[in-house]
C-alpha cells in the first residue's frame, strides 16, 4: 500500500485478535465432485475454492514440455467478493501475476515427471475477499492438488505476515492492509523442506525484524498445516 | 536409533507426513526418505508388510501400464489404424496389423472395423517413455463392446471392485445376472439381459467405490446385494472357476459399398494377368 499522509495509531487489533493470532480457520476437501482434486480454504473474511483438473492433455502444442508435465494456475477475484468496489471480471495484470507466483509457490512440492506433456490445471476462484487471497489461494490449491492424488512432497502453507511501527503481526486483515498501511509480507512455506517458496514484502520493514517475522512465520504455519492435513483426511473419514 | 512407525495399518497419510522413522523401514512407491524418515510422497492408504511400507493411493489419474486390459473408446481413424482415449492423459493407437487378422485392402474404410465412438476391450502392449502407447486387440476376451453402459469408476478403487481373485465382482455378476467387463483404467462394461438388471450392477459397483477404503467390504456388499435383489446373495469362495471368457471373435463386417454396389473390385486379393519377373523370361 502506498504510504499514509497520516499515520494512523494502531495499538490493537481491530478485530481483537492478539498480534500472533491467524484469523478462524475452515477447510475442505472434494468440494467439485467433478474436478480430479478439489478444496475450499477460508481463513477469517477470505475464501477460495481451488479446483484440479488434470494431468490431462495439453493445448496449444507448443506449451508442451516433453520432460515434463507443466502446472497452469488460474487466480481469479469474483466481480462481487470485495467490498462494495466492483471486480472487472476476466484477467488482469494482477491477477497474471498473482497466477503465476501462485505456480511458483506450488511448484518446487510437485512432481510431474511421470506425466511428460502434459498440464495440470488449478483454478482458484475467490467469492469473499479480505486480503491475502494469495494466500488462501495457495493454501487451498495445495489441498487440491494432494486431493487430486498427484505426487507431492508436501502441503503448501500460506498466509500473510505485517509490520506496523516496530509491531510484528500474523494474518493482515483488509483493514489492516489497506486502511492501515500495515507491511504486508505474504509468505509460503513448505514444511517438511523448511523452505519458503514465496515471500513478497509491500511496505517497509527492517532487516532484523524481517527475520524474526520469518521465524515466527514457520511456528504459525505449523498450526495451518495441521488444519490442511485434517481436512484432507477428513474427506475418508465419512461412512466408517 | 529406534525404528518406530507412526501410521497404523490402513491410516490415510497426507503428503509430507511422517509415516516412519528408522533405517529399518523401507519406503516403497508414493514414500520418500529423506534422511531416518520415511514420508508420504503422495495421499493415500498405509499398508506396512513387515518392513517394507507401502502406499495405496486413493485418488488420481490412470498412467497406462504394460499389459493392462482396458477399456478405450476409438475417437480418430488413422492411415494404418485408430486412435482411441484411455482415460489417461495420453491416448493409445490401435495399429491394423494387432486389430485383426484379416487381410485389409489398403483403400479399406477402417471404421467398418472400429467406428468412430465405439468401445473396445483391448490390451496394452508398449508404453514408451513419452508414454505413447500402443495396444492390441489380439488376445482372449478382447472384443468391441455392444449392447451394454459403460460406468466410470477412479481407477485406483479397481483392484477392490474386481476383489481377492475376482470375487467381488463374480458376487455382482450372479447376483445382478449381468456380465461385468472391468477395464484397469476405471472404465467399467456392463451388459445384462435387462436395463433393471443393468442399473443394479451400476449401483452396486458405484457402493464398492464409494466405500473402498472400508474393512469387510465383501460382506457389506453381500447385504447391499441383498437389498437390492431380494434375493440371497453367496460370496464366492476360494478360487473362483476361470470365467470362461468368449474367445476372440471376428467382428461381422458393416458392408459399405460406393453407389452402384457390386463393391469395390479395384483391390481385388492379388494381381492377375501373368507374373512379372518370371525365371527364364529372356
């Protein structure tokens, strides 16, 4: 967010949440019976529906890579899912890019190699958005791809992290990222690896403090993926 | 260090999830081992054999294997064959010489042997790296598919639709009176001497893949089947006798003559007139 003219005093959480709180948690699995892999990943006001297709055939020709399989992310805000303001629908420089880095974050969890030529699509649709969409895109297509029985290494966690006036917080809310002008650092992070697989930073924060937003990032991360892992296996539990 | 395993019998694992600690352990197929754990590469089902770990997974796309019967559908005609749809990402050629044995004029309309649409039980006989695949039509049971529906099925809940020995679906064909045609893929054939019957085949095979994953299986089955038939249902014992499949049959050609009839004489069998290059012409 661009920089505040006047600094707002933020001393307390707007929705009373404690600084290191994540915003209420709710995730399922199988939620398209017709896609190969699908889930729902809601985290506070922000809710996205991943969906997998594939592997599957790949068109145009040329996008085919003969070593490999490809992975093809499709993110999309729906027209009403912010607040009040309409979304243009169909893609936009954003959204592009907000694809793209979501295949990068998911990438380096997947293995393709069995399926040469071929494309696995995730579409991530957002129908109530406040911030970090990214986030919960990832969190929830990482679910679907694991549902969608594709090799895979581990789950991807996602989800925000702020800095506000020497203040480290967890899980930026939409007033905290755009009526604030908290820092907004949206990470993933592969547990088993222990690697980060996106970090963006929107603001300005200190390279000490950056690092200790980092580590708290992993301890917290480790309370989603608890929450991934249950909904998962939760979709098998049904009928025993 | 100790070896200690941290998934049950028939746990269902997540990717990235431990799934054993110890060098004693072996990771099998959907496992990895990174350092002393053992992870799950992939969802799915644990299965431990003594040291060995194993994974049955649960979902995902079918990759053709060697040797697999299989149900395609033709959905091209080539020069020198059909192409058809596994149900995979990749389609498979059907190539004249394994389609038939008969001799096939070159200007031959190929979809008089296989139509464009039509269903076929075939065998897979080469998977190529770049899994192009190559199958065949020449072996016992495999034939066009007519008169029947076809219920899709995850192919990964195939080997428990089909049951220890085949029993689960030799239960489903005797009690329904329909004959099942199981394709690895996940494609299932099914024809009976009544739609009823039909629809109680398909209800049945779909209540085997919804509730794959759950022990005493076969017995919840036998009730379901009971239920459904109302009649007493036996769950087959021990090995079942080989089901004497229909041997290859040739297919009763569509005549498709051009206007005129009389069909088409330009590509009569052999030449005629007197050979050429006959010894001791010059």
């Amino acid at each position: 967010m661009a920089a505040k003219a006047v600094k707002i005093e933020y001393k307390k959480r707007s929705d009373g949440r404690s600084w290191e709180e994540l915003r209420p948690i709710e995730a399922k699995t199988g939620i398209v019976p017709r896609a190969d892999g699908s889930a729902s990943f809601k985290i506070g006001h922000t809710l996205a529906y991943a969906a997998v297709y594939g592997p599957r055939d790949l068109h145009p020709k040329f996008m085919q890579n003969p070593e490999t399989g490809i992975l093809r992310c499709r993110y999309n805000m729906m027209p009403f899912s912010g607040h009040g303001e309409r979304v243009r629908p169909g893609t936009s420089r954003r959204s592009q890019e907000i694809s793209m880095l979501m295949s990068k974050a998911l990438l380096p969890v997947l293995d393709l190699k069995d399926y040469p030529n071929s494309v696995v699509d995730v579409f991530v649709e957002l129908p109530e958005t406040d911030a970090g969409t990214r986030c919960a895109g990832i969190s929830a297509a990482a679910m679907a791809l694991a549902d969608a029985g594709l090799a895979m290494k581990d789950l991807v966690v996602s989800f925000s992290m702020g800095y506000y006036d020497g203040q480290i917080m967890c899980d930026l809310s939409g007033y905290e990222d755009c009526d604030v002008g908290v820092s907004d650092i949206p990470v993933a992070y592969i547990p088993s690896m222990d690697k980060f697989s996106l970090l963006q930073l929107d603001g300005e924060v200190p390279k000490e403090d950056l690092i200790k937003i980092l580590q708290l990032a992993k301890k917290k991360a480790l309370d989603m993926y608890k929450v991934q892992q249950e909904s998962l296996k939760a979709k098998y539990r049904q009928g025993e | 260090m100790t070896d200690t395993l941290h998934a049950k019998e028939r746990d269902i694992v997540v990717p990235g999830e431990i799934v054993a600690e110890g060098l004693g352990f072996l990771p099998s197929k959907g496992l990895y081992r990174e350092g002393e754990k053992i992870r799950a590469g992939r969802m799915g089902m644990i299965a431990v054999e003594g040291k060995v770990v194993k994974l049955i997974p649960l979902s995902g796309a079918y990759l053709p294997k060697l040797n697999d019967k299989v149900i395609c559908k033709v959905i091209d005609v080539l020069m020198t064959g059909w192409r058809v749809e596994t149900r995979s990402p990749y389609s498979a050629v059907l190539g004249l010489k394994d389609a038939t044995t008969e001799f096939v004029p070159r200007s031959a309309d190929l979809t008089q042997y296989y139509a464009l649409g039509e269903y076929i039980l075939c065998k897979i006989i080469q998977v190529t790296s770049q899994k192009l695949i190559d199958i065949t039509m020449k072996g016992p049971g495999l034939r066009k598919l007519k008169n029947g529906r076809l219920v899709e099925v995850n192919p990964h809940k195939v080997p428990r639709i089909i049951g220890k020995d085949g029993s689960m679906v030799l239960m489903m064909k005797n009690a329904t009176g329909c004959t099942i045609t199981v394709g690895q893929n996940g494609w299932i054939w099914v024809e009976g001497p009544a739609p009823e019957a039909e629809m109680q085949a398909v209800a049945a095979i779909k209540k085997v893949e919804e509730d794959a994953h759950l022990p005493g299986l076969t017995e919840k089955m036998k009730e379901f089947l009971e239920k459904l038939t109302g009649k007493p249902v036996e769950i087959p014992q021990g090995l079942p006798p080989m089901q004497e499949e229909p041997a290859y049959e040739r297919e009763e050609r569509r005549e498709r003559r051009p206007y005129g009839g009389g069909g088409d004489t330009r590509h009569g069998p052999g030449r005629r007139g007197p050979p050429r290059n006959t010894p001791g012409d010059n």
